[in-house]
C-alpha cells in the first residue's frame, strides 16, 4: 500500500507547496536510480485494480495475475517483494528486544520493511519504533494487523526502564515512541508512556523522541501528562480523509477527536512539534487529500 500510494503522494505533496517539509518525499532525492524509476514508472492503484499489465517498461514481463482466481494461490509480483530479514544489527536488536520483552509496531503490525530499517538499510543506520503497553490493541482498526482484545494483559511495570535502557544503548539520536490503544486503563496509559519519556530523558538529555499517542478518548489531561514528559514531537495520526473514517478506523476514532488531541498538545506547549499523517491508495480522491491537508 505504501508503495502504491507513493507516486501519486508525492504529486499531492509537490502541487500544495508541502514536499519540503515531507520525509517521504525528500527520501527520493537519495534512492538509487533503480528505485526511483520503479517508483516513477511502477504500477498505480488503478493498475492493480484494472490488472493492465501493458506498456510498463519495468514490469511488462511480469504475467501474473494480481485479482485472485478461485481455487488460486494469489502470488505477490516482483515488485512487492522484499528480502527476508537477515543480518547483524537486525539479529542484534531482535535480540535486545527480546531479551527485555519490548515490542515494536515494526513486527506487530507486519512491516515489510523491517529488514531494511533493522539491518540497517543503504545507510547503516539502524532504526525501529518502540511499541508501548504491550503487543495487544483495544481497538479494532481495519488497516491494523496489532493484535485485539477488550481487556489486554497488565502492563509490565519495568517497560518504562527496559525501553529507555535499550535506546539509551543503541546510542540513537532521534527515536520513536508509540503505543497500543489502551481504553481499558483510567488514563489511556498516559502516565505509563510519560514515564518512559522521563527516564530516557535522564539517560541522554541529548535525544529526540517523538511521541506517536493514541487519542486517549479525547482525554485533555492524558494529553497534558503527555506534553509535560520532556518529549520533543507529539505526533498523533487522523490516518486517513475525513470521508473515509468510519470505513478504515475503530469507531471510536474520528477526524475531529485526532485533530483536537493536537490541537490542545499545542495550546499548551506552544514550542513543540505537533505532526500527522494520512495514508493514500485507501479510495480517497485527490480533492479529498487536498482538503484534509489544507484543513477545508
């Protein structure tokens, strides 16, 4: 979905002004040749719903099928392949992560690219974003592969500690922290995630850490606990258009709750970074986009 997504948010990033400031964007300017043709050039959404193959010189030899037959094992098309994981440093923090029983969404919620970001990538620079309160979800969000439960485990009361240990180790500059929903807690877990932040500010007062928070039921004082935490950059995501929410979130989440969670993360602390994201290639039109990310 990324992928197919890519191309055409680039566009939308480009035509309003906004690809400066986007990550994914500015990522293309240092993949190499071969990727940025494929990216370029490489099948749309609506080549993988109309299963045109013809005229792409990138992938015109592949004769696969992409809509599955019955009775037919549907196989992915070279294109959305990816290797398997492998190496030192992904072996090196899977190791780590297990031994203190940390999670990460990078294998909860199935990412394709782990072994590229564990191992290390084109760069060497290992990177993962650290799941808190557990590996278990309360929400129920169609595009999420996160486990689900109405009452998960407990949390482990020695999280906070193990992840900023970890981090701190890793000697990382910048890190993300997020998290499961947790609607069976009083407070959304907010305090649990708060203390992680505090005890990895004190091990390395130097690192960024960004903080992707659940909405907390619209919770204003869990918010509050949040931004008080020493954090560098709350980041809360609306997922996808206005339109669209009922169809890909929990419906419990809705575009106004998320918007008015960072809304109050910024009335109280002017200075910090607040930030979104939406996905593309879930059925939204071009307007729709434009719309969400001029706030129409």
């Amino acid at each position: 979905m990324r992928l197919l997504g890519l191309r055409t948010g680039a566009e939308l990033l480009r035509v309003s002004g906004l690809a400066e400031y986007h990550t994914s964007y500015r990522v293309l300017a240092v993949l190499s040749d071969d990727k940025k043709n494929l990216i370029q050039n490489g099948p749309d959404l609506q080549d993988f719903i109309s299963g045109d193959l013809t005229d792409k010189n990138t992938w015109s030899d592949y004769k696969g099928n992409l809509k599955r037959q019955k009775g037919e094992r549907l196989r992915l098309p070279p294109w959305a392949k990816t290797e398997i994981p492998m190496g030192k440093n992904y072996n090196k923090l899977k190791n780590t992560l297990r031994s203190l029983n940390l999670h990460t969404v990078c294998e909860e919620a199935r990412c394709p690219n782990i072994g590229e970001c564990w191992g290390g990538g084109e760069y060497g620079t290992a990177t993962a974003t650290i799941m808190l309160m557990g590996d278990t979800c309360t929400r129920g969000c169609r595009f999420c592969s996160v486990k689900t439960a109405k009452k998960p485990p407990p949390l482990d009361p020695d999280e906070p500690y193990n992840t900023a240990k970890a981090i701190a180790d890793w000697g990382l500059d910048y890190v993300v922290l997020t998290s499961v929903d947790r609607d069976d807690l009083p407070d959304g877990g907010a305090e649990h995630f708060a203390r992680t932040v505090s005890l990895l500010k004190e091990r390395n007062s130097k690192i960024l850490i960004e903080c992707l928070t659940p909405d907390f039921r619209g919770d204003k004082k869990a918010v509050e606990t949040i931004v008080g935490s020493g954090l560098d950059v709350y980041a809360h995501n609306v997922e996808t258009v206005p339109a669209l929410q009922r169809q890909v979130r929990d419906p419990r989440a809705n575009f106004q709750q998320s918007i008015s969670i960072l809304q109050h993360a910024k009335n109280v602390r002017p200075d910090i970074v607040t930030k979104t994201s939406i996905m593309l290639g879930l059925g939204e039109t071009d307007e729709q986009v434009y719309d969400t990310m001029t706030g129409e």
